[in-house]
C-alpha cells in the first residue's frame, strides 16, 4: 500500500491527537474523575504531544517526509517515557 504524504500526515495526525486526548479517552474508559485521569496520564505528557501535533500540522504544508518520520519517532520515544514513567 503506498500512501501519499498526506495521507501519511493524516494517519500521523489522528495517532498523535488520540495520544493527546488520553487524559479524555481515559475518564471517558474508566469512569474516573479527571484529576484521577491525569494521575495516570499527566499533562506534561499531553504538552509535548500538542506540540508534536502541531509539528505534524506544520508539515502538510512542509512537504517533509523527513520531518514527518522525525515527529513520529518522537511521538513513540515520549509513549516510551510514558512506559516507563508508569511502569515505575
């Protein structure tokens, strides 16, 4: 399957805001408060990912593959920080 550069910047796009949006998508699964729902996901988490969605909103009129991959390495070395931020 070859995708074009927008439909990649569009699949990037919806993986990073439902990153962003996990305090949300978490008292929505959980029936928890939302305070209890940034306990588990805190908001400098959802800060880095505003701004890596921001990235990826620049990039459709950027044009980059090469920024694009370089965004989404850093979306899954955050989840990674998130991992072990919770594993611990």
């Amino acid at each position: 399957m070859n995708f074009t550069l927008k439909q990649k910047n569009t699949i990037g796009l919806i993986i990073v805001a439902l990153i962003y949006l996990a305090p949300v998508l978490i008292m929505i699964a959980t029936r928890d408060t939302f305070l209890h729902s940034v306990e588990r996901f805190p908001l400098d988490f959802s800060l880095y990912f505003a701004v890596l969605l921001g990235a990826i909103i620049v990039n459709y009129s950027l044009k980059s593959m090469k920024f694009l991959a370089v965004v989404m390495i850093a979306a899954g070395a955050g989840l990674a920080v998130y991992a072990f931020y919770y594993l611990l």
